[in-house]
C-alpha cells in the first residue's frame, strides 16, 4: 500500500484532481454521498477518501465509481497507444530523415 508521502507530488495533484472531479461529478447527478457509497458497496468513509485522492482506495472501486457516474470509458482508454503523446513522438523520431535509393537493378 503506498505512502501518500512516497508518491511523486504530480501523482498526488492528478489524484486530488480525479477525487474533486469524481465528487462533483456524483453532485452534478444529484447522488448523494450514501447512495453512491451503496452503490459502490463501500463505507461513505472510503467514498470520502476517494473523493479527496486517497491512493489507497481500490483500481476496484475506482472504476466503478467511473462505471456509476457514466464515465468508464474514459478509464477503458486512459492507456490507449493512439493517444499516448510520449509514444507517438518517440515513433516520428525514428523514422528515418531520408529514404535512399536501392542499389539493385530491376529487370
């Protein structure tokens, strides 16, 4: 289980961010903190922590709340290679700059 201290700070502001996020999500469908903990099949204390970032509430429940709140696409393409800027560019780096001409003959 990690320490919130051990994470990279950038880790610890993206959690923070989905926490508030994910909150005023269930808000804006007019969920309460209830329902949705019964929904999640979780206590309101654990809905509470993921709503503040907490890393140690489950992928589980995480993707649920996703499912819950409409918005489990998102997580199905969060990794998705056609978006992963870093790869891509990386791919266009090694295309080659210039394409010579084979020296073999065609008959």
């Amino acid at each position: 289980m990690p320490q919130v201290s051990s994470l990279p700070l950038p880790v610890r502001h993206a959690l923070r961010k989905l926490g508030r996020d994910l909150a005023l999500a269930r808000r804006k469908r007019g969920i309460s903190t209830a329902d949705m903990a019964a929904r999640l099949f979780v206590s309101r204390d654990t809905l509470w922590r993921l709503e503040r970032g907490d890393p140690t509430v489950s992928a589980g429940t995480l993707a649920t709340a996703l499912f819950v709140l409409g918005l489990h696409d998102r997580l199905a393409n969060l990794a998705a290679p056609s978006s992963d800027e870093l790869a891509l560019s990386l791919n266009e780096r090694r295309v080659p700059k210039h394409i010579h001409r084979s020296r073999t003959r065609e008959h």
